[in-house]
C-alpha cells in the first residue's frame, strides 16, 4: 500500500457533498431539495453556482474563470 485515502460522504439522497484524499484534493458539492447541483468546489480553487428554475431547466450559471449564464 502507498499509504492513499479517499474518504466520501454523501447527503441522505445519496448525492455526494464531501470528498477528500491523502494528496490534500477536496471537493464541496451542494444541492437543492430536488438533488440538482447547486455549488460545488475544489481545492485548486475552482467554483461553480446554479439555481434551477421551476421547469428543471437552468436558469443561472457562474464559475470562478467568469463565465456567466443568467437567463432569469
């Protein structure tokens, strides 16, 4: 053995919200009621947010590089 983890934790939906390795590597996931991604991010510094509409069509997007989709 090398001596790598991963460790992972999910929401009771079964939607992972947390993931983490020896290396120093994390993730942060968020979701709404409905199980779609709302937020997530990573250790490198990487971001991403959405809001859904009532449709279950995207209706906002927006990272850390500054991208931007906002249809509301």
């Amino acid at each position: 053995s090398d001596g790598f983890w991963l460790k992972l934790e999910y929401d009771d939906k079964g939607n992972k919200v947390y993931e983490e390795r020896s290396n120093g590597y994390w993730e942060i996931q968020k979701y709404d009621d409905k199980g779609r991604e709302i937020y997530f991010e990573h250790s490198d510094g990487y971001w991403r947010k959405r809001e859904w509409g009532y449709n279950g069509y995207r209706i906002y997007y927006e990272n850390s590089n500054g991208d931007i989709d906002d249809r509301r």
